[in-house]
C-alpha cells in the first residue's frame, strides 16, 4: 500500500518505476552498521556454469550500486 507515511527499505532498482512516478521518495539514511556480507560457495577445480557466472556478477554490480 503506497498511502499515508511509512518508512521502508528497499534497493533503488526495486522501487525505481515508484520513484520516477513520484509515487515514493527516496531518503538517504546512513547507517554504517549495515553491511552486506553474504559468499558464494563453488566446488573446486570446477568449471562455473553461465547462469552461476551471471548470477554472481549480478551480485556484485548490485553491491556496487548499493556501496556507492
């Protein structure tokens, strides 16, 4: 529900078509405890798979944006 006063938290790709409508705003908050700390496992000495690969680079450009 977009109505009345909330305060959520979201990465800016997810509520992009929002903000552009003017539907929500963004307010930048820092908090420095918040910290993404996640990994990826894999066997070794094999060979990632192009999904694998893609997903994991996709985690990454989305950490990029939310580092930046």
């Amino acid at each position: 529900m977009l109505a009345g006063q909330r305060l959520g938290a979201a990465l800016r790709s997810q509520i992009e078509p929002e903000l552009k409508q003017k539907r929500l705003v963004f307010l930048p908050v820092d908090v420095p405890w918040l910290k993404l700390n996640y990994g990826f496992i894999v066997k070794r000495a094999r060979t990632l798979s192009p999904a694998a690969a893609a997903f994991m680079e996709a985690v990454r450009t989305i950490e990029r944006g939310v580092l930046a």
